[in-house]
C-alpha cells in the first residue's frame, strides 16, 4: 500500500545556507519551507519537488537527491540492472544520447529503453480514456511534481488527472510484462527531475532515479568524453512524434496523430507560477461553469517542459538551443514511421500502431492517486480572521498601508507571511517591514536609553551643578560681603594710613623744625659754653681782683696801722686828725679786706658753679649734639617713612580702586550665579519634561 508521506527529494546544505529566502520566493508550495531558523529548511511531505529552489539557490545550499551513488555501487556488485532514459536526454547531451547508451552499458547496465516509446504508449491510453469515458477535461500527468501539488494541495482536481501512468512508468510496467527477460531486473530511470522517485512509491514500480546532473558529473570526474562510447540505440522499438514528450505541448502534438483538432482543445501551460495559478483556481472557475474550456490540459511543471528539469543542468539555457535537439530527434524520429508517399506514411503508421497494440492492453497502465491533502491540513493550521489580525500588529502591521505584500521574505503576500508565522514556518524577524520598524524602535530604545542615561546622568551632573552653584552662590555672597568688610576695612586702613601719612607730613615739618632748633641750640648753647668760658676766665680775672684788693686792703690796713702810729707819734692834735683818718683807713681796709675775702669767696663760688656750668654746658651740649644727631636720624627715617607713606597711600588708592571694581565684578558674578542657577533649575524641569515624552 502506498506510503502518503512524501520521500525527501531536496536536501538542504546547512553550511551553505544563509536564509536569503529566495527558495521560498520560487517555491510554489510555500508552507513546505521553514525559515523559523538560522536557515530555511524544508518540510519533505509538504514538499511538492520541484526543485524551483535548486536552480534559484545561488549559493548551492539546495540539492537534489537522487539515486546515482547507490545505481554505481549496485553495478560494481554486479546487479542484473536495466535502464530507462528519459526523452529530455536528447536536450542535454548535445546530440550524443545514444553514447550515453554506450556509457550505460560499459557500466554493466543489461538494456536500454527509451521511456518515449512509453510517451507512444501514455497517449494511447489517454486517447482511449477520452474516447471511452468523454470526461469533462483531462490533466495530463507526466510531471511527478504536479501530481504532488494536486494531491497535496489541490485533491477536488484529482478526479481530473488523467487514470493512466506516465511515459516512464508505462515502459516499466512494459518490461515487466513483455520483456520477461527483464523481469526480475531493477530498473534505473535516467531522468531530468528528483521528484520521479515518488513516482516509483506511488506505483510500486523503479528502484534507482539517476538524474542526468549525476551522469554528466561521471563523465567529467572520468575525463573520458561521452563520444568516446558508442553510440548503440535503444532496445525497444524506436518512438515517433513522442520523443517530443519533454517540450512544452509534446503531449499535445503526439495526439494530433490520432486526433488533428486536439491542439484547438489543449490548454498548453507550463512553468512557475502560471501552471500553479492555473490549477489553484481551476476548480473555482468548474464550480462557476467557466472551466473546464479545454478538454486535455497539457500541463509541465519547468517552463523549458522537462528539457529544463532541475537535474538536466539547462537551466538558463536559451529556450531554442534546447528544443532544437528534440526537433531534430523528431525529424529523425518521423521519417522512419513517414516516408515519402503517401501509401507507405499510411503503411508506417498502420505499423507503428500495430507495434503499439502488441505492448499496450486495457488497465495494465491504468493509476490511481491518493489525497495526501490531510497532511497539510495537520502540518498547516488555518489560522482564523483575528489570528491573522492578531499577528498582523505584532509585526507591526496593524493598517492596510503597512501590509506591503513586497515579496521580499519569499511570500506571495503578507498574509502569506503570517500564516507561516502563526504555523511556526517562519519568523517575524525575516520580514523586511518588521525588522525595519524593530530596528526603529531598538534605536528609538536605544536612543531612549542612551537619551534616559543621559537625562539620569545629566540630572544628576545638572544637581550636582546646582549645588555647586548654590554651594558657590552662597560663597559669592561670602565673598562679597568678605570683600566688602575688606574694602571697609581697606578703606579705614587707608583712611588711617592717609590720616598717618598726615600726621607724619606734619611730624616731618615738625622734626625738621626741631632739627633747624636743635642745630640753632647747639650753636647757641656752643656760644654759651664760649661766654661761660669767657665769664670764668672773667670770674678768675676778679678772683685775681679780689686778691689785689685783698692786697691793698691789707696793705691799706698796714698803711691805717703806719698812719695811726704815725698819729701817735704826731701828737693828739695832729695825730687825732691823723688817727681818724688813719683808723677810717684801717676801717676800709678792713671793710675792703673783709669784702674782698667775701668776695673772693662769692668768686670762688660762682667761679665753681661757672665751672659746673661750663661741664654741664659742655655736657649738655654733648647731649645736644646727640640729640641733634638723633633728631637728624629722626628726620631722615621719619622722611623715609613718610615715601613709605606715600607709596603705600598710592597703593591703598589703587587697592581701593580695585576693590571697587572686585565690587562691581563680584555683584556681576552673584548676578551671572543667580541667572545661571535659574537657569540651571529650568533646565533640570526641562529635562524632567522631555524624559516623560
């Protein structure tokens, strides 16, 4: 019974991988990736295999699976092995796919088949599942990866695939029932897509799916060139017009052999997004009674048909140096079924068709297909209207302007994008709007920190700042009002030293005034020493008179003492006369004697004092002259300090002055620290303002 996961067919290189999402962007199966991650991942039984992602994936971290390592390993055991070869082979080998023949069997494969004989075949079952049951329309399934996204995503379309296997699993069953030989061998489909593994699930049928990639990587590792094996045909009959099978429209053209109006009722789609958009609104337009318009639906999933499939390495090719090599196959092909008249085209054709017959049999290539919808539906919620909303503003989408639906996460639209958000298949952090605005806002938080730890720390340094100015507004006060005491006190000092330098200025006249007395005392006390000088050499002059006084008073008293005695002897007559004048002669020298004793002494006396005097003078004027000499000093030092004092009142003016302008300077700084200290509280509400915005 058929397994309903999936096999994985693409393989996620992780070191590769830098979840640029351009694999979602082409992933027609979205909710298959998962870019919750450091990578996008993929989720295989949501994966539909188209290998979109392989060809997009620039950096190589997407590849396909395929079966070659384990093909070679069972051939260099020896393994009875057959091969079928895909008709996109002659796409993608530059015209030498029959070498590629020669390859296979040098590698030990028993037989070669050409699936575009089972493309002959596929549309011989079309044609009588057409005929037989005129259903409303037909999707053609030759692509594994369609079938995948009907079954998946799309099961109300089932019923219109066509019941009939594709080229590759036509051959196979083929083989198996006509080439007994090759019964039990397995069977290596060489083929352009990953997804045709699934394909052998599906049915039961295939062991290996060798990518054509995979072979051509061989032959470049063996530096052997394919055309250096021989080019040997296929061992089955040769296909006709099927061998264009691989170009867009080769279903189509194949059934023009048996029915020339098909193409006028083909819808020929192919590529992604179209056939994906094609089939999602399919069943909408059959409801309505628009579709189904035509009745076969020739549909591929690679744009190129499978000449493009993602294991051809054609992709970005030129759409013409592809298909010319599968045109060429095709003339080559027609003209073995076609020959020139028209009896022999009709004798061909009766031949090929003969052929077919003898390989085709009613059901032996009938399929069937499973709903593998429910997968989805357990993998992949849907979300509901709010949940959609809800998730919608947490990503910072909360209007319809700001659900851009810019494709740059990989997603068809934002909704998308929220869908897979909600699924856990993605993250907010991939969309290119949110992350916008969250950078927004972590710089706006940022900012907002930054700006709070500047506010804080301004706040902070402002406070500080205002203490410092309070702290130095009151020391501007105390300054001022220290300096103004100062000034005051400058000023009395100033007052006083100016008062000082008054009174010494008078001082100085005094002392000069004393010392032009003190020199005029000195020379008068000089010129009284000399007159004392002069009175006690004078006093000696009358000490000397008095002594000759003396004298003559003695000898005056001898004279009275000769003249009374002289009286005596002269009679009472005379010498009474005589004695009177004698005895008033010795009364005078008495007297005069006595006087002059007297005198004398008066004169030794003064004479003692004079000369007291004239020491004393003598001494005093020492002292004088001393006190001259210190008045002169005076003088000189009071002049000296009186330049002091006019130096030091100039000073105490200009220090006066000064501090006059210190006033107005001071009384400016306490002006300018009240203003900046205002100012300074304004800023601080300031700040407290812009902070709460």
């Amino acid at each position: 019974m058929e397994a309903k996961t999936l096999r994985p067919i693409i393989k996620v290189l992780e070191d590769k991988c830098i979840n640029c999402h351009r694999c979602i962007m082409v992933c027609p199966a979205k909710m298959c990736n998962d870019g919750s991650g450091k990578i996008v991942d993929h989720h295989p039984e949501l994966c539909i295999g188209c290998g979109e992602c392989i060809g997009a994936c620039t950096h190589g971290a997407r590849i396909g699976i395929d079966d070659f390592d384990v093909f070679m390993e069972d051939l260099r055991q020896g393994k009875n092995i057959i091969a079928i070869v895909a008709p996109a082979i002659a796409a993608s080998f530059d015209g030498t796919y029959l070498n590629v023949n020669g390859l296979l069997k040098s590698l030990g494969v028993k037989a070669v088949f050409d699936v575009s004989f089972g493309a002959e075949l596929t549309v011989k079952s079309y044609i009588n599942y057409m005929k037989k049951n005129k259903p409303k329309t037909v999707i053609a399934q030759p692509c594994p990866t369609l079938v995948s996204f009907i079954e998946l995503y799309r099961p109300e379309l089932i019923p219109y695939l066509a019941p009939a296997d594709s080229p590759m699993m036509h051959i196979m069953k083929m083989i198996k029932r006509y080439y007994p030989q090759y019964k039990n061998h397995r069977i290596a489909a060489i083929s352009p897509c990953f997804s045709k593994k699934r394909e052998f699930d599906a049915v039961g049928i295939g062991d290996y799916n060798v990518a054509f990639t995979s072979v051509k990587k061989y032959i470049d590792a063996s530096r052997k060139p394919i055309n250096t094996y021989p080019a040997l045909d296929y061992d089955n009959p040769s296909a006709e017009r099927a061998v264009l099978f691989s170009s867009p429209g080769g279903l189509m053209r194949t059934a023009q052999r048996y029915d020339k109006d098909i193409v006028s009722r083909t819808r020929k789609i192919e590529g992604s997004p179209e056939v994906y958009h094609y089939f999602a609104y399919l069943s909408a337009s059959i409801k309505k009674g628009n579709a189904p318009v035509y009745k076969l639906i020739d549909c591929l999933n690679c744009g190129m048909g499978c000449n493009g499939g993602p294991g051809t390495g054609n992709q970005g090719k030129h759409l013409d140096d592809v298909e010319c090599l599968v045109e060429r196959r095709h003339l080559e092909m027609r003209k073995k079924y076609q020959p020139n008249t028209l009896l022999k085209k009709l004798f061909a054709r009766n031949k090929l068709e003969k052929i077919l017959n003898s390989y085709w049999e009613e059901g032996l290539y009938n399929r069937s297909y499973t709903d593998r919808s429910d997968i989805f539906k357990k993998m992949v919620i849907s979300p509901s209207p709010q949940q959609i909303e809800d998730m919608f503003i947490q990503i910072h989408k909360k209007t319809p302007d700001e659900r851009l639906n810019c494709g740059a996460c990989g997603y068809k639209s934002c909704e998308q994008m929220v869908v897979a958000i909600i699924n856990g298949l993605n993250k907010p952090e991939n969309c290119r709007h949110y992350v916008e605005i969250e950078k927004n806002l972590r710089i706006e938080s940022e900012t907002q920190s930054m700006l709070n730890q500047v506010y804080d720390h301004t706040l902070e340094e402002m406070h500080k700042s205002i203490n410092g100015l309070e702290a130095l507004s009151g020391q501007i006060n105390e300054t001022a009002n220290y300096v103004l005491r100062s000034s005051q006190a400058i000023g009395q000092m100033v007052e006083s030293t100016r008062s000082i330098h008054t009174t010494l200025e008078h001082n100085a006249k005094t002392v000069l005034k004393l010392n032009a007395s003190s020199v005029e005392g000195k020379d008068r006390l000089h010129e009284i020493g000399g007159l004392i000088a002069d009175v006690s050499d004078q006093s000696e002059a009358l000490i000397d008179a008095c002594k000759v006084i003396g004298d003559i008073a003695n000898e005056t008293s001898i004279l009275g003492m000769n003249a009374a005695i002289e009286a005596a002897h002269a009679g009472e007559a005379v010498g009474r006369g005589f004695a009177v004048v004698a005895g008033e002669i010795r009364k005078l020298a008495d007297n005069s004697g006595h006087q002059a004793v007297e005198i004398s002494d008066n004169l030794k006396k003064i004479k003692g004092l004079i000369d007291n005097s004239k020491e004393s003078s003598a001494h005093a004027q020492e002292q004088f002259e001393q006190m001259a000499s210190l008045i002169d000093t005076v003088k000189n030092e009071e002049l000296r300090i009186k330049e002091a004092m006019d130096v030091q009142n100039a000073g105490g003016s200009q220090v006066l002055h000064s501090l006059s302008e210190i006033n107005a300077l001071i009384a400016k700084i306490r002006d300018s620290s009240t203003a900046l200290l205002a100012s300074g509280n304004m800023v601080i509400q300031d700040i407290n303002s812009l902070k709460t915005l």
